[in-house]
C-alpha cells in the first residue's frame, strides 16, 4: 500500500508533463504561416523622408541648433 502511495505522485507528474508536452506540440501543429505580399510602393515613388538627403539635412540642422543652445547656455553662465 505505502509502495503505490510513493509511486503515484511521481507518475501523476509524469503524466501531466507529457499530456501538456502532447498539448504544445498540437497546438503548434496548428500554426500556418501565411503568405501576405506587400508592395511599398503603389504610387511608384517615395515618400519624402524616405530619401537620405533629408536625413542628412535634418542631423545637419539638429547639431546646428544643439550647438547654438549650448553655446547661448555657457555665455550667460559666465
């Protein structure tokens, strides 16, 4: 009697573990990837911040503003 009280613990564990690793495995049996196509450019041209130029105008712009505002910050410290 003690021998099956010792052994059943252990194999209801056992039990749930592979009932949930059958579980898993099923649900993802069920994934289907799609195929989904996607065209970026319906109009045949890009969007203006898509260019590179206009990135780097506006970093040119932003450092030149950043160094104003931390140059103006240091004058009137003094």
């Amino acid at each position: 009697m003690e021998l099956k009280k010792t052994l059943n613990a252990p194999l209801k564990g056992i039990a749930a573990l592979i009932l949930l690793t059958f579980t898993s495995l099923y649900t993802f049996a069920q994934d289907v990837p799609e195929k989904v196509e996607v065209d970026i450019n319906t109009n045949g041209g890009s969007v203006w911040y898509g260019q590179p130029w206009v990135w780097a105008i506006g970093i040119a712009v932003f450092i030149v503003v950043l160094v104003l505002i931390t140059r103006s910050n240091k004058s009137s410290a003094q």
